[in-house]
C-alpha cells in the first residue's frame, strides 16, 4: 500500500506503508504484515471472508491530533510469530513492559484473563526443555557465549535476570542499624502523574570518610505533587541533610516556586540544587554503578530494602526505574564533586587525661 504525499513541493511521492492481510489457516484466521510488493504475490486461495484484506490507497488530505495514547511497536524477526485474531502472542521477553507484561499486569487489576505457557529452556532445578535438540552442556554453552541478559529474554523468558545486569545482586551490602559520621544528602525523582504511570522517589543517603554510601531512609508513591512535596519536607526536618539534588529542567520549573514557599511557610529549610539532565539512564548511572560494583553501597535490610534492590536489579528491563534514576543523582554529584558536597570526616577518639602522645617509647607510663 502507498500512500500520495508531496502537496509541500508539489511532487507526487509514494511512501511505502504496511498493510494487512487475512490468511485462512485450519479453523482461524491469521493477520499478516506485509509490504507492498508481497502483497502482489499472495496466492489466490489465501481470501479472506473480510472486507478489509487486500492493497489500497487513498490519498491522505489532512492530519488532526486527536491527543495520545499508548501503543505498542510490534515486530517479527526470524522465527518469531505474532498470530492476531484469535489472540496468540509470542515473543521474545525483553522488557517487563512490552506486549506480554502489559497484559499480564492487566489481567491483575481486573482485565482480560491469559493462559500463560511459560517454557524457559532450563528448568529451576537445571533440566532441559528439549534435551534430545538441546541437552545441558549445549545449553550451558550457549549461556555463556551470548550473555545473561540475552540469555534470560531469548531463553528463559524472562526480561531480566534474577541476579541482575547493570547491577548484580552480590554487589550490595545490607545494615540494619545508621553507621556514624555520615554526611547525608536527599535525592528525588518526580513525577507528575497522580495514582498512575511513574513513582515519585525521595530517598536519604549517609556518605562516609571513606566514600561509602548507605541509604537511611526514603518514601515513595504515585501521588500529586502537594503530596510528594509535604513528604519530602518531612524527611528534610528529620535527617537534616546538608543538600537535596533533584534533576533540572521542565519538573524543577513546574515545582520549585511550590516547594519554596511550602519551606518557608512551615519553616523546614534546606539547600536545594538541581542537576542538569544529560546522556541517557544507563550513562547517568555510572558512578552508582561504579560504586556499588565495588562494594561501597549499602542497603537497609529488610523489605523496604529488597524492594529497592529489586528494581535495581531489573534495570534496565524493568517496568520501573524511579529508584535506578535517584541513586543515580548520589553517584552523578560525587563523581563531579558537586560544591554543596561535605566532607564527612570520623571523628576522632575520646581520650582521658592519662593519654600521652609519646610515641617514642613503646612503654607504657601508667606502669611506671
């Protein structure tokens, strides 16, 4: 199918579109992707009962927005098949929020139920699907020659590997009790949708001499941004951090004037900066990566902290990475030194008036 298009120039050009057509298979009917030229070849015995088979054009005389809304990009590559009409999906898991997790999270508050047919190439407990096609060792072999992301999607159906990609689960360390001598800071990821779509994050890091990061505390909702912003507040007059990074742009010009004047009206003060957006997620996460890597990140233990490693974990694939983006912002502001940065130095030990500072002598004079 073409579309005629070229009205700005004059000039009659043809763009290649997609069309559709129904193909008969045993008792149902298959909806196919096919381009122009293909559609010229279909044989004579694939008609469809549908008006809607078959190559047509029409000439495009005007475009209206008619406002937004989700779609989804499907395509097929190799063997893989989408079949439409009777409701057959497969496809490859690569993201926690493509076609099949979208619709499993629907059928969860209330859609339409699925029957899931789930065969990942070995078993929980290390046996193969298909062991005559392809046993253990093959398998095995073929796990470490594409990688554990790849391997998790094409293999296992999973987007994203229990022990993690980006981040691996070995890397984090867990405490139960706030170390001392930390110099802490907040972090926020907004969000300006209310009880949908993103998380609002405000999470509370301790740094130590040594470099170390802890998370000490931290709330997170889908609320309005009254809300988030009296929350926020609450953790500021708790931890009294010596500054709170946020990222610039379109959200710090909608929300400053209001969490401005909520700070001034209940007297809760703070130093606030805003860092500038720049690269992708995966690249403004180096430096907590970088850290986490080399075990200098350390997590609650306990619910809220698995729930916090477990989004870590799943990114990138997974369906949320609020908290992947404000632990980003503690490792984009140490890497480059950030001026509102303290140095957080241990304190030195209480001595008593017996204490000498002879170093020269290994005897003690108290025994003297």
């Amino acid at each position: 199918m073409g579309v005629r298009g070229g009205q700005a120039t004059g000039l009659p050009i043809w763009s290649p579109t997609i069309t559709t057509t129904q193909g008969r298979f045993a008792a149902s009917y298959a909806t196919t992707a096919t381009g122009s030229r293909d559609e010229l070849e279909i044989p004579p015995f694939w008609n469809a009962p549908s008006n809607t088979c078959g190559p047509d054009t029409d000439e495009v005389l005007s475009v209206e927005p008619y406002g937004q809304e989700r779609v989804y990009d499907l395509s097929v590559r190799d063997t893989h098949n989408f079949v439409a009409n009777g409701l057959w999906t497969h496809n490859t898991r690569w993201h926690e929020d493509d076609l099949a997790g979208w619709l499993l999270a629907e059928a969860e508050t209330g859609g339409d139920r699925w029957e899931i047919l789930d065969l990942p190439a070995l078993s929980p407990s290390g046996e193969a699907l298909w062991a005559d096609r392809y046993p253990v060792e093959s398998l095995e072999r073929i796990r470490r020659n594409v990688g554990p992301r790849e391997w998790s999607a094409l293999y296992q159906q999973k987007p994203q590997p229990d022990e993690g990609t980006y981040f691996q689960r070995d890397w984090f360390k867990r405490h139960t009790e706030r170390p001392k001598d930390l110099a802490v800071y907040g972090t926020s990821d907004y969000a300006v949708t209310d009880n949908g779509g993103d998380y609002t994050v405000h999470r509370v890091w301790g740094v130590a001499p040594d470099g170390a990061i802890y998370l000490i505390g931290g709330w997170r909702g889908q609320t309005a941004s009254n809300v988030w912003i009296e929350e926020k507040l609450n953790l500021i007059e708790r931890f009294k951090p010596f500054c709170w990074f946020g990222e610039g742009g379109v959200i710090q010009k909608a929300i400053e004037p209001m969490l401005t004047r909520r700070m001034r009206e209940r007297r809760v003060y703070c130093r606030v900066e805003w860092v500038s957006s720049i690269h992708d997620k995966p690249t403004r996460a180096r430096g907590f990566q970088a850290r986490a890597s080399m075990g200098m990140v350390s997590l609650p233990a306990g619910p809220d902290g698995d729930a916090v490693l477990d989004e870590y974990l799943r990114f990138p694939a997974g369906k949320h990475d609020d908290e992947v983006d404000c632990a980003s912002l503690i490792g984009r502001v140490l890497d480059e030194a950030h001026p509102a940065l303290v140095s957080a130095a241990a304190k030195p030990p209480k001595r008593d008036r017996w204490d000498s500072d002879d170093d020269e002598t290994d005897e003690d004079f108290k025994t003297k």
